[in-house]
C-alpha cells in the first residue's frame, strides 16, 4: 500500500478545456486518464492547465483542477519580439504562470512531487525556482514530429524545440511510455537517464452514447482511422490505400474521425482523400472528434482499425482499439510493434509503405480469424491495466523521493 501523496501535473492541455489546443489531444487524455486513476487509489492530485476560458478552480472526477491563462506579460513580450516568437512567448510566459500557481499551492501545502510534459517546456521555469521533486514525462521528441509533420521549422519553432531540450537536461527524472521513443532520446539528443513506464489503459465511461453510431454507421461495414488528419499519423498514406479498398469492397465504408488538419499536401486533408476515392467517396464517411462515450460504439463497431502512423508513443488510438477487442493495423519501427505481433495481437506493415498497406488491409479484411486477434489484442491490454501501470508509476515516484531525502 502507498502513502498518500500530493502529486501536481502541469499540462497545456486537458479534458475540461475545449480550446485551441483541444480537449482531444494524446496529451490531455494521458493526464486526464493517469489523474483519475492515481485518484482512484487515494492519491491527491491537482491538475494545472492552460485555458482560454477563465482562471476558475474546481474538481472534476476528484481531481483538482486550477486553470490559468495568458497574461499581459505575452503581448508585451510580442510586441518587444516584433511578434517573430509567437509560440516561444505564450509557453514562457504560460511556464511562469505555473511556476507562480504552483508556489502558492505549495505555500498552502507542500506538494510530495510535480510532473510536467516535455511538451511547451511548460515547466522550465518550475525547474529552475520551485523546491520540490519533479520529473518529465516525455511524449514526444519534437525535431521528429515536426519535420514529419511537415512544420516550417522557423527560429520560433526551433527556439520552442530548445526550450523543451533544456527542460529535459534540466530533470534528473525522465520517463517515456515507449522503448521506441527512449531510443530517439538517446540517438538525436544524447538524453539516456530515460525510464520506461507504460501509459495506463481502462475505458474512460461505461456510459456509453451510440446516436452518432446509429446515426451513421449501424449495419454498415467499415475500418476505422481515429485522430487528428496529420501526416505524422500517415494519414494521407491511408488516404491513397482507400480507393482501391473500396473499390474492391463494394459494400464496405472507410470511416475518419477527427480533427480535419491543413497539411503541406493539402489545405484539408478530409478534401484531399475524398478527391482520390474519386466515385467512391460517397462511401468515405468523415466524423467530427468525440468524446469518448461517443466514440466507443464506432470503435467497437468497426471491422478493422487503421492506424498507418510515420511516428508514434504507444498512442492512445492503438490502446483503445485493442482494448475494445479490434485488430489493429499499425506500423514497424514507429512503438505499434512493441504492443502487435503480426497476425496474433494486430497487423504492422513497414512505415509509409503504400503498397504494403494495401496488402495488408486486403489481407486482414477477409482474415478468417479476424475476430481472435481482436480478442488477442484485448487480452495484450492487460498489460496496460492500472494495477500494473500506475502501481509502476508510484513506485517510481517513491523511489525518486527517497532518494531525495536521502542527499538533503
């Protein structure tokens, strides 16, 4: 059994916020989804987030959340950078923000230990002036999946970039969810103090809302994309698989929901795959993002999920899937292949590979045994249960403040 602790997270983003930066965001999830679940084994924890709606405090789920906002500091900051460093001043000066909340909350009463995202380098300022232990988890090495993603990696970018390089240098305490990304830690940044810890997996509600499902899909048969349209997700390698998918299935659907993205291939991504399905593209079913009561029911109803990243970290797209039964399609090298072995628990296929994902759809489509692999990528989930990630994730705080009374 635990002690309790007073554990504070700082993010730019979170499930109670629908902002720029969005409620749906792998970020948001993770730390809504780790947050409840250390709640729910008696842990306090206070959530500090960005928010473009007020500097409100209040509980959702048992978890404190304090939101905070840009302040004038950032105008004046932009209006000195001749507004060339428009993402490098809103992450500093929403550091300092949290750098001032959280040292009034530990004023009020002292936190046991903070952790931050790599992301933003939302916690710079934090490392450098507030006396408690923290750590940073890393989601994501940024240099990657920009140039990826296709980002003009401009001054103000690669300034962020640095930023989150240094937060890391800064920490004693690192860890990532994937061996895939300690990997890309250690080759491109020379950062090895990395521990792996798995990001914890359960259904978010068991209140489920099929009306989307019904709405759309109900008797149709369809595979799954889920995410943003981005071209790090492969997006737009699915895209050009889909027509010769369907048309080799005429009574299938290809079913994208998300979060339509302007891409250096095209200004809507969801324009740019209807445009190559050509006559069939009456049967490319395009959804907004959705929570995950609604979300749930299009999972569970699809026949094959496609997920054909170029980069990922055990995303939470794959955890879903596989733990509501379905079989995944994902991709070699980019953390799909620590969670799927090819034919048993999913499908991979090597990354931005047209030809092998065409083949691969085909071949999982009328896969006979279809079924089993989805329930073989469920039983893998286990893995992922809380009783063994968080449980994981104590220990190593515990460790870390163990340690910490120990050389003071």
């Amino acid at each position: 059994m635990h002690s309790k602790m007073r554990i504070g997270f700082v993010t730019p983003e979170f499930v109670t916020e629908s902002t720029t930066y969005g409620f749906g965001g792998g970020l948001a999830n993770y730390v809504y989804r780790v947050s409840k679940a250390l709640v729910s084994l008696e842990q306090e924890v206070h959530v500090i987030t960005f928010s473009e709606t007020d500097e409100s405090e209040f509980e959702q789920d048992g978890i404190q959340v304090h939101r905070i906002s840009s302040r004038k500091i950032w105008s004046r900051l932009n209006r000195l950078t001749r507004y060339r460093f428009l993402d490098t001043t809103h992450w500093l000066d929403f550091s300092f923000q949290a750098y001032l909340k959280l040292k009034k909350l530990n004023k009020q009463r002292s936190f046991d230990i903070v952790q931050f995202p790599d992301y933003t380098a939302c916690g710079i300022i934090s490392s450098l002036f507030l006396r408690v232990p923290f750590v940073v988890r890393c989601s994501g090495y940024s240099p990657v999946w920009n140039d990826l993603t296709g980002v003009d990696r401009n001054l103000d970018v690669r300034t962020v970039e640095w930023l989150e390089w240094l937060q890391m240098r800064l920490s004693p305490h690192i860890y990532a969810p994937s061996y895939t990304l300690k990997q890309i830690l250690a080759q491109r940044s020379k950062i090895t103090n990395v521990q792996v810890i798995r990001t914890p997996f359960y259904l978010e509600t068991l209140n489920w809302d099929s009306s989307i499902y019904d709405e759309y899909l109900k008797n149709k048969k369809y595979l799954l994309f889920f995410g943003r349209f981005q071209i790090h997700k492969g997006f737009h390698i699915l895209a050009q698989a889909l027509p010769k998918f369907l048309q080799a299935y005429p009574d299938s659907y290809a079913v994208c929901v998300g979060e339509d993205m302007a891409t250096k291939i095209a200004p809507s991504m969801k324009e740019y795959a209807s445009s190559l399905c050509g006559k069939n593209a009456d049967r490319l079913i395009f959804i907004d993002r959705l929570r995950h009561a609604q979300l749930y029911p299009v999972i569970v109803g699809a026949r094959l999920i496609v997920l054909p990243s170029l980069i990922d970290n055990l995303p939470n797209a794959c955890l879903e899937a596989m733990g509501l039964g379905k079989p995944v399609i994902g991709t070699l090298g980019a953390s799909f292949d620590e969670l799927i072995t090819d034919g048993e628990t999913g499908f991979l296929v090597p990354v931005g590979d047209l030809d092998a994902l065409s083949a691969k759809i085909y071949e999982a489509w009328m896969h006979p045994n279809l079924d089993d692999i989805g329930q073989a990528a469920k039983f893998k989930l286990q893995e992922f249960a809380i009783e063994r990630t968080v449980q994981e994730l104590l220990n190593y705080y515990e460790a870390i403040l163990s340690n910490s009374s120990k050389t003071s």
